[in-house]
C-alpha cells in the first residue's frame, strides 16, 4: 500500500518550502486566516510555484463562509480562477452551499467550467451540509471532483471520528468515490484510528506552526506528522 497522502497549508514561499522540506506531497494555498482562507493572488502562486516542486491545490474563495456570494460576486471568483490558471495553476479547492445547505450547483459549475477539467477538492462546506449523502450525489460525476475534505463534522476531526470512519466504508458507493481527506482540528492522537479505518490522506494547517497562524510552517512540525503518518498501521 502506498504511504498517506499529506497536505500541508501555505500562505506563502516560505510555508511551502518549510512543507515540502518536512515531507509533505501536497500544498492547499490560501491567504487570510482570519476569514478561513481565501483566495491567494496570481503573484502569491507564482512564488510558491516557483519556489517548489510539489502539487498545488488553490483555494477559491473570496469571503469567509460557505456562500459564493452574489452574481458579481460570482463572477469575480471565476475571474480570479482564469488568472490563477493563465499562471499555471492546475488544482483547486472549493466549496459553496445554498441557503437550505445543499450544494450551490450554480456557483460549482461555474467554477468548473473555468477550470476546465482541472483536479479539484470540495473543501469543509461538506460539514455544514444538511444532508452528507445527498450532497455527495449532487456533486456525483462533475469533471474534476477527486476529493473531499472532511472534518466528519462542523465541530472538528474529534467530535466527526465515527462518520470518518463510516465513510471510510463506502468508497466506491455512488457518490463516494471521490478519496476523503481528513482535515479540520486533525491531531496526531487521531491518526491511528483513521489509518486503521482505511483513511489516507490527511490536512494540516496551525498543527505544523509553532506559533500558531502567526508563524511559519516548522519543517520538523512537518516531519512528526510525515513519520506519524507512515508509521500507522492501515486497514488490512
């Protein structure tokens, strides 16, 4: 079996090395913390892609929350994904709910169309959803769609452990096909339980800076979890 996919936040170049030096295979790239991740600028990306040499998923959201906002509103994030992939972004991250709490097909396709075929990750919107299931089969069969990032719940990887491993269960199922990626209050003591359920690919963010959002990634913080992961035994 292969080792455990790990993706680490960036903010910037120096985050990114710091990740890539420490072991991680993947970088979700946002800035603004405070708002839960937004949007970084082409010139951000094109720092971080030139300072590194591992895959780049970029995060598209322009305001807190899980609304993509209004028509103008909508319409500036798909400009703002036309210039990302005019730089050379190939992967992204995004997420949008209506106000029942299901997907918001219309801004998901939108941003599909831009991106054309691109590798994307439907982020933690899914733990506000009203229905898991019924999200999942909306989203079911849109090109590009290759992972979730999942809590298993709004409160948390703690408070979401039993729906992790439940999903965990169901891959292949319709709608689940997409690879789970746990992330969102994920600590190194929840590892073993969701390597033995199966679980293997992780997200990391404050849990890799030792001082919290206002410092930098630590590539040793990253190693620990790069050998914690590996380390863990998975599912027979």
């Amino acid at each position: 079996m292969s080792r455990p996919i790990f993706e680490v936040i960036a903010l910037g170049a120096d985050d990114a090395v710091a990740a890539q030096d420490g072991g991680a295979d993947r970088l979700e790239l946002v800035t603004d913390m405070a708002a839960d991740g937004l949007t970084p600028s082409r010139a951000t990306f094109g720092a971080i892609r030139h300072a590194v040499t591992i895959p780049l998923r970029v995060m598209l959201r322009l305001s807190d929350g899980f609304s993509a906002g209004d028509p103008a509103e909508l319409d500036a994030l798909c400009e703002a994904a036309q210039g990302l992939r005019a730089e050379g972004a190939e992967e992204f991250v995004l997420g949008f709910l209506d106000g029942r709490g299901r997907a918001d097909l219309d801004a998901v396709h939108a941003l599909v169309d831009v991106l054309d075929g691109c590798r994307w990750t439907f982020h933690r919107a899914m733990d506000r959803a009203a229905d898991r299931d019924a999200l999942r089969l909306q989203l079911a069969g849109l090109p590009g769609l290759d992972t979730y990032l999942t809590a298993g719940s709004a409160q948390g990887v703690g408070a979401g452990l039993p729906v992790l491993c439940a999903e965990a269960a169901r891959t292949g199922e319709p709608g689940y096909e997409p690879r789970l990626l746990v992330g969102g209050g994920l600590l190194l003591e929840h590892v073993p339980a969701l390597r033995a359920a199966g679980l293997d690919a992780f997200h990391v963010g404050g849990a890799v800076r030792s001082g919290g959002w206002a410092g930098p990634v630590d590539p040793e913080a990253v190693r620990t979890w790069r050998e914690a992961l590996d380390t863990s035994v998975p599912v027979a």
